[in-house]
C-alpha cells in the first residue's frame, strides 16, 4: 500500500511533471527544425494548422469525468486553448528563422517572466513559493539567449508575442483548473486549440497554403511530421497537466530543460549531421551555453529540494 500511495505521490508530482514534458518537447522541437529546413514541412501555416488540429483527440477525455464547469470557466479554457496556437505561430516562426538552441532559449528567460507578471494580479501564489530555482532557471534562460549577438529588433518581436501568449494561456488555465476538475478544463483547452486551426482555412491563400503543401510533401516527411507531433502532443498535455499541479510560472521556467535538450540536440546534429543544420559552436559560445544548463539545473536541484521537504502540491 505504501509502495502505492508512493508511485502515485511521483505521478501527480507537478514538477516531475513539467521535467517528463518540457524534456518531450525539446526533443519534439529538435526535430522540428529538420523538418522546417525539409520540402514540403516547411510552410508555417500547414505546419500550426496540423499542430493545432490533432489536439482534437484530447477530446477522449469526455468519457473521464466531464462536467459542465459553467460559462465562465468554459470561455476561459476556450481562450487559453486559443492563445496556445496563436502563441505557437510565432514560436514556430522564430525557429524556423534563427538557431534553434538561441532563438527558442529566448523563451526560457522571456515566458516565465512574462507568466510571472500576468500571475501577480490574478493568482495568490504567482511562483508558488519557488523563488530562488525560478530566478536561476529563468537567468539561465537569458543567458543561453544572450550567449550570441543576434539581430535584436527582428527577434523580439515574435519572441515576446509568444511570450505574453504563453504566459496569459498558462495563467487563464490554472484559474480553470482552480475552478473545475482537471478534465473538464482540458476539453475546453483543446475545443479551443482545434477552434483555432481550423479558423487558419478561412482565408483562401492559408487553405490553399494547407492543402497545397499537404500534398506535396513526401510520405516519409509526412510520417516524421506525424510522430513528431505525437511527441509534442504527449508533452503538451503533460505540460497542461502539470499545470494544474503547480504554480503557472513555475512550470513555465522548467522549460528551461527543453532549451538544454535542444543546446544539446543541435550540437551533436551539427557536429554528426550538418546537412540538417548548423549552428554556432565557437568555444566563447559554448562556455556560455554550459553555463546556461547549469544554471537550469541548479534552479531544479532546488525546487526538487525544496519539494522535498513538503513543499509540494498544487499551487
């Protein structure tokens, strides 16, 4: 029985949690940037779209203990799931313009701040307790950003638009999760999600952008297009599950482990697969993106320890 309630303590871990998910999605996000250098996954359009239209399946959930939360609760998760692909866009955007392990890094400083910020108005534990893990692992995230010079003035914009996005969707779905069961907001996560891929094929040029490109690209491009998605997909929803374990702002700095898969991911690429792409490795460059992930890693070390000692628990 111990054994038990100890599994299950570790499953409903909102920390764990957020770790298994943003460590899915770095990996997922790696490939993403071999597929948007690839013919035929490499229109942004169709590429969001089929992001946002396979959140469909999160409608399985429905037979798991659905209730109607109200119409307040309802439009809030419809919103939340609405600004996660509007936020996705320009993150998507941003990888496929610039290095995957600069541009994305971006957002493990940028994202929890801005999540933090919208928190302090609307949630009574905008960090949930987690100051100093929060304050390293968001400093390690600047860092691995400002590792490089990069041209400012046409990476921030779309890095703070995803941002902000990301930051009011993780905001408006803990309020959600405060007020319902975790299921019942999740539907409504994703009714909005798929709401909003599907509003891309309104415009003629995106549905021709959608279908065109669909068709043209080769099975195999298809097939790793798919199982990526899946990959995200799975990372996603723990992400969104994580959520409802913790405080918003919290699980949105552990996102710095997928920043360090992907520093890792695009070194060993560029150095065994360059045909896929390059990056900047000089040792200047290097040192100070080893400095980022210890940084990250110290933040969970104390989290971890902090948790540890009876922390725990939604937030």
């Amino acid at each position: 029985m111990y054994f038990i309630k100890a599994i299950e303590k570790i499953a409903l871990n909102g920390i764990l949690i957020a770790i298994l998910a943003h460590g899915l999605i770095g990996i997922s996000l790696v490939w993403d940037k071999v597929l948007l250098k690839k013919k035929g996954t490499q229109n942004l359009i169709s590429y969001v779209f089929w992001l946002g239209v396979i959140s469909i399946f999160g409608l399985i959930l429905l037979a798991f203990g659905f209730t109607w939360p109200g119409w307040r609760i309802s439009g809030l998760g419809f919103a939340a799931g609405l600004l996660d692909l509007i936020a996705s866009y320009f993150y998507y955007s941003a990888l496929k313009a610039g290095e995957a392990s600069d541009e994305l890094a971006a957002m493990g400083g940028f994202a929890p701040v801005m999540t933090a910020l919208i928190s302090i108005p609307l949630l009574k534990s905008p960090i949930g307790g987690e100051l100093p893990g929060f304050l390293l692992m968001t400093t390690g995230g600047f860092i691995m950003f400002f590792a490089e010079k990069r041209p400012l003035k046409k990476m921030v914009p779309k890095i703070a638009l995803a941002a902000a996005g990301f930051g009011l969707m993780n905001v408006l779905q803990k309020i959600v999760f405060n007020s319902t069961n975790f299921v019942s907001g999740y539907v409504f996560f994703t009714i909005g999600t798929t709401a909003g891929a599907l509003a891309l094929l309104i415009p003629p040029s995106w549905r021709k952008q959608v279908f065109t490109t669909s068709e043209q690209a080769p099975p195999r491009s298809k097939f790793w297009y798919m199982f990526n998605r899946f990959l995200a997909g799975v990372g996603s929803f723990l992400v969104v599950f994580a959520l409802s374990r913790a405080a918003p702002s919290l699980v949105q700095a552990i996102s710095g482990v997928r920043y360090v898969i992907i520093f890792i991911g695009a070194y060993l690429i560029t150095q065994l697969k360059p045909q896929w792409f390059r990056e900047d490795f000089r040792k200047p460059v290097l040192i100070a993106k080893l400095a980022a992930t210890g940084l990250v890693v110290a933040g969970l070390v104390l989290v971890g320890l902090h948790r540890g000692r009876g922390a725990g628990g939604p937030h």
